[in-house]
C-alpha cells in the first residue's frame, strides 16, 4: 500500500520543479522524460538547453542538485552524474581556458573526445582524462592541470566514452579511428554516443565567466542566440526574479 502511494505521488511531481529552500537556497531538478524535457514556472527546455540553465545558476552561485526519476518505474529516483562538472567547486576566475592548445600531444595520432556543447569545462581549474592502458607522455603526466586515469579491460573503448558523457572523466585521448568505430558501432545500443565528438585543437571552449550576462566567446551564431532566447525566458520567471535580488544581480 505504501508502495502504491509513493507511485502516485511521483506520478504527479513528474514535471520539473525547482524547490527553493530558505535556509540552504538549494534547487532541486526532477524529471522522468526520456529524452528529458525539464519543466520550469510552465517554460519547457529541452536536455541541451538544461546545461545553459544550469550553467546560469552556477554563475549566480545558487546551490542546485540533479536527479532524474524514470517513468516507467518511478518509485525509484536515481541519481546521476550527467551535470556532475556543473557542481565542480575550484573555480580561479583568471585562469586561462585553453591549456593544451601548445601541448605536442597535439601532434601525435591521438585525439581527445568529449561531450558536445560542455560548455562548463570553462570553470574548471583540473581535468580528468582518460588514457589508454601503458600510455605515457611525459609533458602530459607532468602538467598539473590533469589528473590522468588509465582505462583497461573489456569493452574499455566504450566503458571510456561512456564515462566521458556521464562526467566520470572529462576527455578520453583516444586513436581517432578507433573510438570513431566504437561510436558508430554502440549509438544505436548506447544513444550517448551521440553526444560525444572529437576534438583535436583544444580542450577548452572558450565561455565567458560572466555568461548569465550574455557575453559569450567562441560560440556559433546558433548556440549564441540559443542562450538568449532561454536567458529570455527565465528571466520572466518568478524564482529568477527572487534569486536575482536576494543576489544582487543585474537584470541587463
């Protein structure tokens, strides 16, 4: 019986609903659609444009956790780690975005890939990346700004870029031809793997620290004005307008 209720409570909160909580100002993202769409004051947004939301409220310092409960079996909520970047906590404002642009690894047959539009790979001051087993390069083991993980084992290809989607790790340096294979081999199986693209000339994308204020770099038209048009939406919201003058932000 207890079961039964806790079902149709769940049913019903399905939608996205932001909680403010007074004391800890924490916002609590839930969803059960699959691919998710995030439902927010009556606005809906879809998963790509989640990332820009929630990249906004990073920007304004305001605590948020993520969750996603599944339709079909909505008693269990499980968390994920999808936006686990976004909670990354060591942010040096200052800090140059594109660290490995000089880097020689660049010269080499391997390339790193990662997760499309990540665009808050920007705040962060150390990244993860995935190495093959026995890789070595001494001027990438020697930089601090990257902790080095190995991956091996079955399926170790793929268990790699998976990671790189769920944020277990930021990049995967990976032969070119053979994570390609991988991708278009699994995305049927995996759909992730649709999101994940190679990238060979830098690691960072280039986005402003004050991004919630529109001023963007190294963005295509499309995802440029993608982010103001949700922009454009939030700030009609109630809790943005709340959040905006408990903080102290300009409304420009």
């Amino acid at each position: 019986m207890k079961l039964k209720i806790t079902f149709i409570l769940l049913i019903t909160f399905c939608k996205l609903n932001f909680s403010f909580a007074e004391e800890s100002n924490i916002i609590k993202v839930v969803s059960c659609h699959s691919p998710p769409y995030f439902f927010y004051e009556n606005n809906k947004f879809k998963g790509s444009e989640v990332e820009l939301l929630a990249l906004i409220f990073r920007a304004m310092k305001v605590e948020y956790s993520f969750s996603i409960t599944d339709c079909n079996d909505a008693v269990q909520k499980t968390e994920v780690g999808y936006f686990s970047v976004l909670l990354h906590n060591s942010i040096k404002k200052n800090e140059s975005s594109n660290l490995l642009s000089s880097d020689p690894i660049f010269q080499m047959n391997h390339v790193f890939f990662r997760k499309k539009f990540d665009f808050t790979q920007s705040f962060l001051t150390k990244l993860t990346i995935g190495v093959p087993s026995g890789y070595s390069d001494i001027s990438l083991k020697k930089n601090k700004n990257y902790n080095l993980v190995p991956v091996s084992g079955n399926n170790n290809y793929l268990n790699a870029l998976l990671k790189v989607y769920f944020n277990e790790i930021d990049y995967f340096l990976c032969d070119q031809i053979t994570c390609e294979y991988v991708i278009d081999k699994y995305k049927n199986k995996f759909p992730e793997l649709n999101r994940i693209e190679r990238r060979s000339t830098q690691l960072y994308e280039k986005l402003s620290r004050n991004a919630y204020f529109s001023k963007i770099s190294s963005l295509n038209k499309e995802r440029y004005y993608e982010f103001n048009s949700i922009l454009k939406k939030i700030k009609k919201t109630y809790s943005y307008k709340n959040i905006a003058n408990k903080y102290n932000i300009r409304n420009n």
